[in-house]
C-alpha cells in the first residue's frame, strides 16, 4: 500500500489517493482544498524538518527521507516519504507543487528533536518575538518618567524590570489567548491563503505544536502569572497600577473572544490595539514609576500604540478571505485591501502628528523628538509606497516585515530621544 498526496506551494492538499485515506485515516473530502499536508506529521518534525524536505525536492527533484506519521485517531506510525516537485504548467516552467509518496516500515525510525526546535516551538506557541510591541512602549514610559519627573538616583530599576516582565507576560497571555479563540471559532483553520509567520495567527495548533486544551491552560498559565506580578506592583505604587493593568487584560482577551471580540468591530480591534499596546502601557508604567497619573504619559504611548496597530492591520490583508467567513470584521474585510492601505497610511500619518504633538506639550528643546517623528515617517512612507504596489500579492510579506521593524526601531529612538537631553 502506497500513500500519494499532492499539495500546493503553500501545503495545501490537492489530491489524496485511497490508499493515503487507508494509511492515515481520513476521507479525501475532510482534507482536500481544507488542509495542509502538515497534519500528519508531528510538530517538532514539522518545525525542524519539512522546510529542509522540501527545500531539497525543490533542489534536487526529488527527496527520500525516513520518518514518522500520525493518523488521525492519533497513532503515529514510521514510514518512508519519496518527496517530488509537482508542474501543473509543465516541467518548462516553474513547479507548482509537491507529490509525498508514502510506505510504512515495519522497522523503527527516530527523529531526533534538537533542543533549539523545543527553543522555537516556545516563540512559536506564545509569538515571543513578537514582545518589541509591548516592551518599547514600557521603555518609552521608563526615558520619560527618569528624564522628565523623577529627581536623580529616584529611577526604581526594581520597579521597573518587574513591570516589564508583567507587560510581557501580559501580551503572551493575549496572544495565546487569541490563538485559542481564533482556532476554535474557525478563523484560522479557514485560512489557506498563504503560510507564513504573520498569517493565521501563530499556527501552532495546526502545525500539532500544542492542542487546543494545551493552548488554554497556557493562556491561562500567563495571565495568572501576569495577575500575580500586578498584585505585587499594585501592593507597592497603589489601586491605579491595578486599574490600568484591568483594563489591559480587559482589551487583550476581548480582542478575539466573545461576546465582546473587539477586532470583529469595524476598527474597534485597531483602537484597542493603540489603547493596549501603546497609551495604557505608558501610562501604567508610569505610575508605577512616578506614583502619579499624567495625560502626558498616556500621550507618550500613541506612537508606538499606532505603529503596533499597523503590525495588526497589515495582517489582515493576507487573512481577510477566511476572516469574512468567520464574522471576523475588521477594517480590511469592512472596507477591502484597496481602502485598507490609506488606513495604513492615515495611521502612519497620525503617529508621525503624534510625535510633533508631544514635541509641543513638553514645552522644551528636545528636538530628537522630531528627528524620530522624520525617520518615521521616511521609513513609514517608504513601506506604504511598497504595499501601494504589493497589497494582493505574496510580497506583501516584506511590508509585513518593515512594519515590524519600523514600530520597534521608532519605539527605542523615541526612548532614547527623550533621555538625551540628560546625557548631553
């Protein structure tokens, strides 16, 4: 009995021959068009090996490798996999997918699994890399309260790095949180677009990094841990600390669950993103910093709070097809890709004002300010230039990227740029 499965270049099954049925338990109308061909292998070999596979299929024309498989009552089982491109246009043009020809082996196989891949299967689950949208608000807050409030030697670095730690483990939690919901309501696993790091949230489920049930009891995991560090700052600074963090927790689980789901609103999810990853965290860490509440701290996060929600809008676009199938409504699928890059760009234009706004109310000479404000908005307006022309397309994914970089870069100028004026 041989298995024979032919997807896409992106994974996704296109054909699925009676004996595949036979070998891994499903019946071609569950899988073809719907899922990706790393549902039957485990997570760690996904992770650490397929992307090498295929990679040498695309290479070499073909590849042979020894594995195991997991069929869908859960049995896994080891087999051999012949791994060949796929030419739909003809062998003159480029390939458009791959074929896995599959035997079981009665012989046993080991995989070994490097402690790296258990490194990235963390990042993966809880989007770790993905912290720069938290921690350089906090940063920001941190260069403001010790240049602009604080007397010197008053700087609790103690305060401060445990506070960073409870908005990190803060934002794991929500987006945990928001894999978890996005799976169970379907929004994820109707997403065939195209695989990368910045669509369908964080694929670990799908990809058999972690179950559903796994995915809760972590979020949960990180909001009580997250809960604990905020009791401790609120038993030191007082009920504010409390009260901010609340409203926090509140915005990011509301994000994607119900009944609320906030980035299902039409724009609502992009407000609450500069909300709680810009002006509540400056304004949390401040206060606990400082001990009092300042409109110009919660001012101070709209930069970065704008900038992070372009990260959120920008991908959207490749997620807008399975998002509107899923009632997920949010300025994409409300108004379409072609509207949506001039929210991009009117964003963009608002965190740049924001930087000359906050320039004029403290009332100094802090012209780094507005030497950040012009990086921004070079930058800003050289990927929104990008995306004019990628919008529909694969490439996208670079703007993605810029985006990223983009909000974490400005984050830190605009931190340093506030204690400049102390240092020179």
């Amino acid at each position: 009995m041989k298995s024979v499965i032919t997807c896409d270049m992106e994974g996704v099954i296109e054909t699925f021959n009676p004996g595949a049925e036979e070998m891994f338990g499903y019946d071609k109308e569950e899988l073809i068009g719907k899922k990706r061909v790393s549902l039957f292998s485990p997570g760690e070999i996904v992770l650490q090996n397929v992307g090498t596979w295929l990679s040498e299929a695309m290479k070499s024309g073909e590849y042979v490798t020894e594995t195991q498989f997991i069929r869908k009552d859960g049995e896994r089982f080891n087999a051999r996999i012949r791994i060949t491109m796929t030419y739909k246009d003809g062998k003159d043009q480029p390939p458009t997918g791959y074929c896995g020809v599959t035997e079981k082996l009665d012989k046993p196989v080991e995989v070994p699994i490097h402690w790296s891949t258990h490194l990235i299967k963390a990042l993966a689950i809880t989007r770790m890399p993905f912290l720069s949208a938290v921690l350089g608000p906090g940063f920001v807050a941190g260069a403001f309260a010790a240049h602009y409030t604080l007397a010197e030697g008053a700087f609790s670095w103690s305060l401060f790095l445990i506070t960073l730690l409870g908005l990190a483990l803060l934002h794991l939690a929500s987006n945990v949180f928001n894999d978890y919901f996005d799976v169970k309501d379907g929004t994820d696993g109707a997403n065939t677009a195209y695989f990368t790091q910045f669509t369908g949230g964080s694929r670990a489920i799908e990809l058999g990094l972690i179950d559903l049930k796994g995915t809760k009891r972590l979020a949960i995991a990180l909001l009580a841990a997250a809960t604990f560090i905020g009791l401790y700052l609120t038993w030191q600074t007082g009920w504010p600390t409390l009260a901010i963090g609340l409203a926090g927790a509140f915005m990011g689980y509301f994000y994607t669950a119900p009944p609320l789901r906030l980035v299902a609103r039409r724009g609502l999810g992009e407000l609450t993103i500069v909300l709680a990853f810009g002006c509540m965290v400056t304004l949390g860490t401040y206060y606990v910093l400082t001990g009092e509440l300042s409109w110009l701290a919660f001012l101070i996060g709209l930069p970065p709070g704008l900038l992070t929600a372009n990260i959120l809008l920008i991908n959207e676009f490749p997620d807008a097809e399975s998002d509107a199938l899923t009632g997920k409504d949010h300025l994409i699928v409300a108004y379409g890709k072609k509207a949506g890059v001039y929210f991009y760009l009117i964003i963009l234009l608002l965190a740049i004002a924001s930087y000359g706004v906050i320039f004029s109310l403290l009332g100094s000479d802090n012209y780094f300010i507005l030497a950040v404000g012009a990086f921004t908005a070079i930058y800003g307006l050289s990927i929104f230039n990008k995306i004019r022309k990628d919008y529909q397309k694969r490439e996208l994914v670079k703007s993605n990227v810029n985006t990223i970089i983009l909000s974490s870069v400005s984050s830190i100028l605009f931190a340093i740029a506030l204690l400049l004026p102390g240092w020179i």
